[in-house]
C-alpha cells in the first residue's frame, strides 16, 4: 500500500516536472498563433494590394499564398514594433515584380476581382465597383515602383519614411515616385472621365 502510494506520487511529480506550466506556449506555439493573427487580419489587405499593383486575376490566389509563405518563412525576423502593413506589402511588391517579369507579354485585366466581403446593397456595390475600376485604370497607367509608392502612401496611407523602410529605397526616390505617380494617375482619371462623358 505504502510503495504503491510513494509510486503514484512520484509519477505525479515527474509528469508535472514534465509539462510546462498553463498559460505558456513554447516559441513554436507562439509563432503559428502569430501567423495565424496575420494571415486573417491581413488576407483581404495582401489580396488588394495584389490587385492594385497590376497581378492579373489568375495569378492572386497563387500570389497571394506565396506572400504568407514568406511570411511564414521571414516571420522571426520581422520586428514587431513597426507596422505590418508595410512589411506585407514589401513582401506582395517583390513578388508582383517577379511575376510581372516572368509574363510581360500577358493582359492586365481590369475587371474587379475582391476577396468574398459581406454583401452590400446593389446601389453601393455598383458605385464601388465602378470606383474600383476608376482607381485600378489610373493605377495601370503607372510603372510598378511609382504604382508601389502611390498605393502605400495615398491608398494605405502610410508615411514616406514607412515607404522606404518597406521598399527598401531611399526616401528621396520615394517622394519622386509619387510626385511622378500622381501626376500620370490623374491625367489616366481624367482622360477616362472624358472617355465617358463626364466633367
């Protein structure tokens, strides 16, 4: 009886010594819950910035798993005290850029593809789309770098400072990206205005 007391007893202590202590979660655990935050708040963000900087509607599903696998992949080193926004969007433009360099004889479509929201009344859903259409036609008159500085800044509303940090440029040529980018963004708005008759 005594023995078999001790036996049970000293298997409670060894299988406690053993487990680690509730509420804590091992590095491992840690990031796969990390991730796991990341890729839900930022899905619809990555698929839209995507989108913006030109990948065609077959590509963004591809596209945009190969930004989380970076992320998976790079999520150590990010520094957590900065935006991520900025950070993905690094991560989405690189890609975009590979990928537009690997097909540059193919079509821009200009059709509105968006991750599945709630769904919206019909009067808002058409002046939308057809806003997103807007923004997408000015956005396809750009380059892919004065594109990345215009979304991030005057879309995502990030500072310069963040715009250089994320592109990994000086921030010089991020204000002359932009400035440059504006410029040509609205003459494409305006130029589609006039196509459809408006003033």
């Amino acid at each position: 009886m005594i023995k078999t007391t001790l036996l049970t007893q000293s298997k409670t202590v060894t299988s406690e010594e053993q487990a680690p202590p509730l509420g804590e979660r091992d590095d491992h655990t840690q990031e796969a819950a990390d991730f796991d935050e990341i890729y839900r708040a930022e899905f619809p963000y990555v698929w839209r910035t995507l989108r913006r900087l030109g990948v065609p509607a077959a590509d963004l599903e591809d596209l945009a798993h190969d930004v989380f696998v970076v992320v998976h992949r790079r999520l150590d080193d990010y520094d957590s005290r900065r935006a991520v926004r900025p950070w993905l969007f690094g991560i989405a433009y690189r890609l975009a850029s590979d990928d537009r360099r690997r097909a540059r004889n193919r079509e821009i479509p200009t059709d509105s593809i968006d991750p599945p929201a709630p769904n919206p009344g019909a009067d808002a859903l058409m002046e939308s789309d057809e806003q997103r259409r807007l923004v997408l036609f000015g956005l396809e008159a750009l380059s892919l770098e004065q594109r990345a500085a215009v979304i991030l800044v005057d879309i995502d509303g990030e500072s310069p400072n963040d715009v250089a940090g994320a592109l990994d440029i000086p921030l010089p040529t991020v204000y002359s990206r932009l400035r440059v980018g504006r410029q040509k963004f609205a003459a494409a708005i305006r130029r589609a205005t006039l196509r459809r008759g408006e003033t």
